[in-house]
C-alpha cells in the first residue's frame, strides 16, 4: 500500500523535528506542490523554512544561482540543473537539506532523448548531494504526484540517514 501524501508529510515533520533539521524546496516541474504538501501538515512551520518555485529558466539562474552554461546544455531538464536547483535552495534559505525537482510534466514538451515523465529529483545536504533520474508514467497530474511524492521520499531518507 502507497503511502498518503499527508503520511509522508507528518512522518517528514515527525523526524525532522526529531533530529532538529531544516527543509528547503526548489521545484520546476511540481509547481510547488512538495512545499504545499509539507505545509499542509500543522506545525511545518518548526522545521520547513521555504521554497523556490522556479518555474522559468531565468528564475532558476537569478535566484538559485544554476549556470547559463547548464540552463544551455545539458539543458533545464538535466542533473546538473537538479543539482545545482538543490544547492541554490540549501544556500539561499539556509536550509540543512533541500530538495528539487525539474522535469517534463506533459502533455506537451517531450522529445524522444526526454519523454514526457522524465523528472530529475536532486537531494543536498552537508554531506552529500544526489540526484535521481525517473521517467513516471501518465498524465499531467500523476508525473507531478509521482514526482513529489518521491521527493517526499528522498527528504525522508536524507534526514533519517543522519547526513542532514
């Protein structure tokens, strides 16, 4: 059985009020939707510090900092691009860890090196950034789901690892 989003967002707040870390968010592809799943959760306030809806490729470089020469090639939908999105929004907000997300929702926008789906998820903490590479199957709806639900996961797991 798949865990709630308001599961995963009380288990998140749960332990990171616990070990005492702070979350950040930038997000392209999921629209915010990671940041309003944790802020749904009464008390997010105690450990959710912020998020960055980066939605253009401009916003993604004046704000988070990602490079021109990575918005050019390898491009906004790329894992230097979730990476550096991670780091900016670690940095800017002073988070312990932070997460991205960048992708191709649909339905529009795929090409056959990126289909539709094609979502790159980055985790930075002190210690260690990673950046996983998915291709969610259906709609719109169901890649931004998919997508925020496993960024949900990732957070869980960075800070339960103890590396945040």
């Amino acid at each position: 059985m798949t865990e709630s989003f308001a599961d995963l967002a009380t288990t998140l707040q749960d332990l990171a009020t616990v070990r005492g870390v702070t979350v950040a968010t930038a997000e392209s592809c999921t629209g915010g939707n990671i940041a309003h799943q944790i802020t749904s959760r009464p008390g997010s306030s105690s450990y959710f510090l912020g998020g960055v809806v980066s939605y253009a490729n401009d916003v993604k470089h004046r704000v988070l900092g990602v490079s021109e020469a990575v918005l050019q090639n390898p491009g906004a939908v790329s894992e230097s691009c979730a990476r550096a999105m991670a780091e900016g929004a670690r940095a800017l907000i002073g988070a312990d860890i932070a997460v991205s997300t960048t992708g191709i929702a649909g339905p529009d926008g795929g090409t056959a090196r990126k289909p539709v789906g094609l979502v790159y998820i980055g985790l930075v903490t002190a210690g260690e950034t990673i950046v996983e590479e998915r291709v969610f199957p259906g709609d719109r709806a169901a890649v931004i789901d998919a997508a925020t639900r496993r960024a949900l996961e990732l957070l869980l797991q960075g800070i339960s690892t103890g590396t945040a």
